[in-house]
C-alpha cells in the first residue's frame, strides 16, 4: 500500500477489519466477487457501482471491504456518508470527502476554483456558482489525483446526503468512463434517485438464503430455543443486521404484534435503553440530535442539559451496548436505524432542551447553530425567522438553491405574519420554479396562503407557474391568462415583471400557432408597456407573434444590435433566437454563440442545452453542419443531464435533419423516431414542425417527393397537431418543390402567395431567396430564369445549401433547354457546394446532370476528419488551436483524462502521433458560406 493511499482513507478505516469478518456478508461471495473485479479493472477506465437495500441488508458492509482492497492495491481512498441529521448542510458530505484533496485546489482554472471555495464558504467575492461548476471542480481535483494512483470514492446512505453534493455525484458519475475512478454509491430500496447512466452497474441486495441465515444466527445466538429460533428466522427475512440484533433485544418480546422489520429493528435498539444509565441515555439522545459527530459538542452539551460535568467514561455503557462506535474524537452510530431509534426514544421536551444546549455549545459554524436553535423553538420568532433569510442568502451564494429553499421554508415556519410567511414561501416557490420543481413549487405556494388583494403577489405566482412549465401544446386560455397578469404587473409598477410575462406570452403564440386575433392582443399588452425600441423583450415579441410580417423591420434593429456585445447571456439568447424566429441566421448564430460562451463558463448548462440548440439550427442553415452536429451532441446531452426534455427532442430532431440530408437515412429516422415520442409527450406543436421539416427534407434528398409532401403538408393542415403558423415558411423551398414534384403545384402556389403576400413589402433575404426559389419551380419553362437570377443574387450567398440548390435545379432547367454547355459551371458549383457540406444525395444529382450535360465527375473522397464523432471533432478542433487537455476538459464539463483519452482515438482514426498532426488533418474544413 502507498504512503499517499493510507493518509486519504476515509475515517472509517478502522472498522475494516470488523467488516471483513462482518454477519453483513454471510452470503455474499458474488456480490464481493463484482466489488473485487471494478477495482482490479480500473485501468480500463472507471465505473459506477450504485448498491441498494433495505436497512441492515449489508451495503455498509459491502462498501468497507470496498475500502479495504482498493487501499491494498495502492488505491486513494475517498468517502462520505449521508446522515439524516447534517442533510440540511449545504456541500457537507462533498467537503468531507475532498478534504484531502484541497491542496490541489490551487491547480484548477480559476473559475472552478472560485465556485468549489464559495461552496465550502471559503470565500464569498465570486458571484453565486453554478452547480455544475462545483461539480466540474470536483470531478478536476479527482481525475488530478487520479493520474498519481486510481481512486475509489465512496458514498454511503447517499439518500441523506444534502442535495447539492448528491447534484455533484451524478454529474461526476456519468464521467468516470476515461478515469481510473470508481465510485460507488450506496442507498435505502425507497430512495429514488438518477445517479448514473446507462453504463452504471446496479446491485440491489436481497436477503440471505435459508442456509446463510440459519448459520448467522446460530452463530450469533446459539443455544436459541427452536420456536424462538424459528421466530425470528422468520421476522429477519434473510436480512442479517435483523438476524443479528433481534436476540438482543426482543428476547422477551412473546407474541407481540407485527411491526415491520425497520421498526422491529429500532425496537431491538431502543429496548437496551433501560439497561443503561441515566446519563448514557442522555448522551445516545444528544448524539442523535447533533448533526455532526464531534465527541466534545456531545459530552457539553451533555452536561448544559444535566447541569454536571460528563466525561467520556460516561459513553462507555453505550459503547458496551454496541449502540455507537467512538473513533478518536468523534462519535458514530453503528447503523443509521440506532440514530433513528434514540430519536423516537427521546420525548419532545428532551429534544428540545437538546438543540438549545447544541446551539450554546457550538459557536464557529453560525448555520448548524441556526438549526438548533430552530429546533429548540416553539412557536413564532421574527428574530430567528430574519437570520434563517441571511442563511438562505448564504446558501444561495454558495449555489445551494435547493437549500436556500428548504431555509427560506424554515424562516416561514418561524414568521409570526401571515404576510411574512408567504413572502418567505413565495421566494422559496420562485426559486423552485427556477430549478424546474414545478411540484416542490406548488407546495410552498399551497403553503404561501396569499391575500387575494395582493395582486403583485398573484402575479409573481403566475410567473412562478409559467417558467416552470415546459414548452405546450396551444393553450389559449394561457395567453390571455398572461396578458391579464402583465396588465396587473404594470399597474402595480412592476415592469419588468410585466415584459417578462408578455414575452413568455409571445413564445406561447409561436409555440402553438396561436390566432392572429390573440397574438395582436400580446403586442397590443406590450406596446402599452413603452419599453425602449431597443429592449430585447419588446423585438423578440414582435418577431414572435408576427415573424413574417414584422420580420424586416425586426432585421433592422437585429442589424443595428449586431455589431454590439450584450455580455448579458440571456439578452444575448433573446437576440440570437429572435434572429432565428424570422429567418437571420447569419445575424442569430453570433448572438447564439456569444450566449453559449458565457453559460458554459458560468456552469448554467439547463440554459447551455436550449442555447447549444439553437446555435445549431443557425450554424446549419448558414452551411456549417460540422458545427451544427456538434452542438446539436452536445445540447442533448446536457439536456438529457439537466432534465430539459424539450430540448432534447429539439436536438434530436435537429440530429435527424442533418443526418438525413447527409443521405443517412436510417440514422435520420430512428433519431425521429426518438424525438417524435419525447414531442407527442410533451405536445408541443413547434417540435413536431420541426420534425415534419426534418423529414420532408430527408425524403426529398432520397427523391421521394411525393413522401416529403405528406410531412410537409402537415404544417399547414390547421387540424394536424404538427401545424404552426411560425415555422411554415421554414419549409417553404422544400415545399414548393416536393408539390411541384409530386403534381400538387397547385398547393406549392397557395402556400408561396401567401408567405409572399405575409413578408410584403420587404421579406428578410432568406425568406425573399426562398420565394424566388418557389417561383422558379412553379413558373412556365420560359419564365424561370429571371427567378433563378434574381434568387442567386448577393443573399444567396449566406445560404449554402438553399444556394446550392437553387444552382443545381437551374443547371437541371438549362440541361432540359438544350443548353448544356451553360449548365455545366452552375452544376459544378452546386457539386462543389454539395461536397463541401456533406450532401452526398444531392452531391449524387448534380453528378447525374453534370454527366447528362456531358461532363464526367470524379466520386468524392472522404476527408480522414469526416470518420471523426461531433465530440472528437470539437476536441480536435480545440486542441489544435492550441488548448490543453484541461482547458478542453473545462470548456466541453469533461475530465482532462477523457479529453486525452479522445486525442488517443483521434490520433489512430487520422493516422498522425501527436497535435502537431492535427492543424493540417483539419486545414480543409470550412464553411462553405467563406
């Protein structure tokens, strides 16, 4: 075993060797079989190991012999352990186990490091820090040390871990893949919990086989008569603490009534009480109430209760009852479950008079001080109610928004006003809305009791309600709901507030395709507002309710914003995705960019996912489909971490669009598949838009016209549940040309006068390409031309793909005039075009025509970069502009080693040895826009 391996064990290390010889593991031979082969496996990469049971089923045991044969094997041993008691200490448990780490802490990227300190309230000068940048933090300092030995990180009772250190488990095991890091994690059967992914190994444990249990009792109770014997073979169940502990306690116990096995349990523990002196009791109940384990909070407040000096003889009857374990200075509970029995053994008024003695005695941590002396009222104080507000403020500094929350609801139990306590409740709902917890929310507001003459009051419950809800399906009444709220916020003076609602209002219209009558209602409600012209909200609203018919004058002011830098991330968003809206890609994905930039570096990665989205759509339509496939990766991922299910069948759908007018066809329909079920779910109308748009492409590609005429229609179907006013003319190109091609020009002629007649005078130049793109197909043979000039004008340019087209159906039109000299430069562009993007279906056509004009093609050749994923590829990109593996890791919430393990695969795939390789392998990747 290494130096460095024993001075990072956990505490616990001192019980390992009752462990291995622990009742726990009668039985288990397989079960330490799986432990054995994660840990001697570990240079392979890193797993996840997530044990569940019910109590004293042997998890703890388990774990222990973890510890002890990964320290054998050099491993750094890392732990914490949930309990019931600190659950209310923000990043507790987390800081116990990085403890012996924090000297590393020097070595993180300074924003990381801010955010880990001000999570352990070393420090309060950075803004609040995002979980997941603690996390990144965390998971940083781990695969650091992981270079130097492998390490195994051990969590135990994780359901009583407090919430944001159990946030930053999950995070960290969905990344152990590359990292000689195992985690394993044990928990209660009725804990419900997300930790891990799919590669995460689950080990629930049942209960010992007859054989197995007869032994351990018999080993531990000989010479039991057989009815007893019998009994309480029975009531264990196979469940060896029960097996273990029931002889002590309930010998005498005859036929009582049935309880469950925990409360038998608690039963066998709190029945020793009797046999012990006064003072042990009362040191068991103090213990039990403490939330923490210092030996010497015990014995004073102990003696603050008793009024008489108690010295640690004292604890030695307790130790003897095999009740606690006692490990230097501090103090433990053998099982969770003799805590829980002390708990329920203490009256009321002892507990009581406990957290009072706790809060005197403890006097340099000022929030468990807090605690106690919450626990030790009865009844209203304002005093205390307006320090737990300052706690909550803290927490919230230290990115403890769960916290915070639980704080601010303890103030409201402390509030002696009706008024105060639903202030406090409605802050705590506010910031349960902002954590997507729509029922944690609904609670604290059932709570809130607010006065119905509080209109402002009401309002910010509305709002409350509104951004907790995902995207939906059209809900009118919910529009005009808003609109009535904004109105209420103006009066009360609240316009901010107000705006806000009305944007939300706006998406709602665009969402789902709501009437002209109620979206003039929204803007009507906002022009009322008088915002500036230049305000984010006011634009986006405009772009919203009326893309087309509003869309120049919105392109105008996204022009003249254009050149300035937000900084705010969400004005950024705003900007980017009102750019979108109306068909501004090239305006959209810069503002897109710009906000991406600052979420990741401020860790905020439920927005990054929604972001990342949109960026891709923009990237996609202005020709960098490397990008777009990148982010469209990466933003679902983080939605699928952040719980954002509209925007992972956002990124799907946008997934399946590019890979279908890539020519992956089967690819493509399997990721609409997938996004298809994730929208119908949610019944959001924009998704299945965007989904038809994603398919009608795809088929066209695969010439089948008449399909993709099917999906396209549906947009313009009012019926149809994918039909949205806001995203039809999206697909207006294809439309037109899957009509055209299908023998439905008729339709193809509807719909463009009406998009035309919708963007008159001046529609922005993507809709206004697109148009001429329509007229061109649908115009008699001796007319198209001037459509086809017109629409390969300056505009085309931003536009790649649409260009292309427009280029390879106008040297189809020339080769069909008998001009087939002249087709051949456009058909050569469209090819080239075609290539560069990755078309390969539309690549083949212009081919095909090339040859039926008299010009042979060469077939394209893959570029060594295209065998890349979007992820390698992003990190490719990145380590050849000359990031290191750790500043890669932080830009992409990735360890440094995984970064290193991708270079690794990288450098086979492209044949090179080192980044030096890498800037030529990637010297050809451009847009095609450039």
């Amino acid at each position: 075993m290494t130096r460095r391996a024993k001075k990072t064990t956990s505490p616990r290390k001192g019980r390992i060797g009752a462990a291995l010889a622990s009742p726990s593991l009668q039985g288990r031979a397989q079960d330490l079989a799986l432990i054995d082969h994660l840990i001697e496996r570990v240079d392979q990469g890193g797993s996840t190991l997530v044990i569940s049971g019910e109590p004293g089923i042997g998890k703890s045991a388990l774990l222990d012999v973890a510890r002890h044969r990964a320290s054998e094997r050099g491993f750094t041993v890392l732990g914490m352990t949930g309990v019931l008691a600190e659950v209310h200490l923000p990043f507790a448990a987390l800081e116990q186990a990085l403890r012996p780490l924090m000297k590393g802490a020097e070595g993180l990227v300074p924003r990381q490091r801010s955010a880990l300190l001000a999570a352990f309230g070393m420090h309060d000068d950075a803004g609040p820090p995002d979980i997941f940048l603690v996390a990144l933090a965390t998971l940083s300092l781990l695969s650091e040390r992981a270079t130097r030995e492998p390490l195994l990180l051990v969590a135990d009772d994780a359901q009583w871990l407090d919430q944001a250190t159990f946030e930053v488990l999950a995070f960290v095991s969905r990344r152990l893949s590359s990292d000689p890091i195992v985690l394993m994690v044990a928990m209660r059967d009725d804990f419900k919990s997300p930790l891990g992914d799919a590669s995460t190994q689950r080990l629930r444990l049942s209960g010992l086989d007859e054989a197995d249990a007869e032994h351990l009792l018999d080993s531990n109770a000989p010479g039991l008569p057989a009815e007893l014997r019998s009994r309480f073979l029975r009531e264990a169940s196979g469940n060896p603490l029960a097996l273990v502990e029931l002889p002590r306690g309930e010998r005498a116990a005859g036929d009582a009534p049935w309880l469950p096995l925990t409360d038998r349990l608690e039963r066998a523990f709190s029945s020793r009480l009797s046999d012990l002196p006064r003072i042990a009791q009362l040191l068991l109940f103090v213990t039990a109430e403490n939330d923490g384990t210092s030996l010497h909070e015990i014995l004073s407040a102990a003696e603050a209760v008793l009024g008489e000096r108690v010295g640690i003889d004292a604890m030695a009857p307790t130790v003897a009852a095999k009740l606690i374990e006692i490990n230097g200075t501090e103090v433990r509970f053998r099982h969770p479950l003799v805590r829980s029995a002390m708990h329920q053994a203490a009256d009321p008024a002892t507990r009581q008079r406990i957290h009072a003695a706790l809060a005197a005695v403890i006097h340099d941590q000022l929030d468990r001080q807090l605690w106690h002396r919450a626990a030790a009222t009865i009844g209203p104080d304002d005093e205390l109610a307006g320090e737990y507000d300052l706690m909550a403020a803290r927490a919230l500094r230290r990115g403890a928004v769960a916290m915070a929350i639980e704080v601010l609801e303890s103030a409201a139990r402390l509030s002696s006003t009706a008024k105060a306590r639903g202030d406090r409740l409605l802050r705590a709902a506010e910031l349960a809305a902002d954590l997507g917890q729509p029922e944690l929310m609904e609670r604290l507001l059932r709570q809130a009791d607010i006065d119905e003459t509080n209109q402002l009051a009401l309002v910010r419950i509305a709002w409350c309600r509104e951004i907790s809800q995902p995207p939906a399906a059209n809900h009118p009444a919910k529009i005009l709901a808003l609109i009535g709220f904004a109105a209420k916020a103006h009066a009360a003076g609240a316009i901010d507030l107000a705006g806000n609602l009305l944007w939300r209002a706006a998406q709602r219209c665009w969402w789902s395709g709501a009437s002209d009558e109620l979206c003039k209602k929204v803007y009507d409600a906002a022009t009322r507002l008088e915002l500036p012209d230049t305000d984010p909200r006011l634009i986006a609203i405009s772009a919203y309710i009326e893309p087309l018919r509003r869309g120049a004058d919105v392109y105008l002011k996204l022009q003249g914003l254009a050149g300035t830098a937000p900084g705010d991330p969400t004005i950024a968003r705003i900007l980017g995705s009102t750019a979108n809206v109306i068909g501004t890609f090239d305006i959209g994905v810069n503002f897109l960019a710009e906000s991406s930039a600052v979420l990741r570096m401020q860790g905020r990665l439920g927005d990054l996912a929604r972001v990342l989205f949109a960026q891709g759509w923009a990237e996609m339509e202005v020709g960098d489909w490397r990008g777009a496939m990148r982010e469209a990766e990466e933003s679902a991922r983080l939605a699928e971490e952040t719980g954002g299910l509209p925007w992972i069948a956002a990124a799907t759908i946008l997934k399946a669009r590019l890979a279908g007018m890539q020519g992956n066809l089967e690819q493509s329909e399997a990721y609409a598949a997938q996004a298809e079920a994730l929208a119908l779910s949610i019944g959001a109308s924009f998704l299945l838009a965007m989904l038809q748009l994603a398919r009608g492409v795809s088929a066209i590609g695969a010439g089948r016209h008449w399909e993709a005429f099917e999906h396209l229609r549906r947009l313009f179907t009012p019926a149809d549940p994918a039909f949205n006013f806001g995203l039809q003319f999206f697909g207006l190109a294809d439309f037109v040309e899957a009509a055209v091609s299908s023998g439905n020009a008729d339709e193809a002629s509807r719909v463009l006068d009406g998009i035309e007649r919708a963007s008159a005078p001046t529609p922005v130049p993507w809709v206004g390409t697109m148009l001429q793109y329509g007229k061109a197909f649908l115009a008699a043979p001796d007319d198209a031309e001037q459509f086809f000039l017109q629409g390969l004008g300056p505009a085309a340019k931003k536009w790649p793909f649409l260009r292309a087209r427009f280029l390879l159906a106008y040297g189809g039109w020339l080769r069909r005039q008998r001009r087939s000299a002249n087709a051949r430069a456009p058909l050569r562009e469209a090819r080239d075009m075609f290539d560069a993007l990755g078309a390969s279906p539309w690549s083949d056509r212009a081919r095909e025509e090339l040859r039926a004009s008299g010009e042979a093609s060469r077939r394209r050749t893959e570029q060594v970069w295209e065998t890349l994923t979007p992820q390698e590829l992003h990190i490719a990109q990145l380590a050849a502009e000359g990031l290191s593996n750790k500043e890669i890791g932080a830009r992409l919430y990735l360890s440094h080693r995984t970064v290193g393990y991708h270079l690794h695969r990288i450098f086979s795939k492209a044949g090179i040895t080192s980044r030096s390789g890498l800037r030529p392998l990637l010297a050809n990747i451009s847009r095609p826009a450039d």
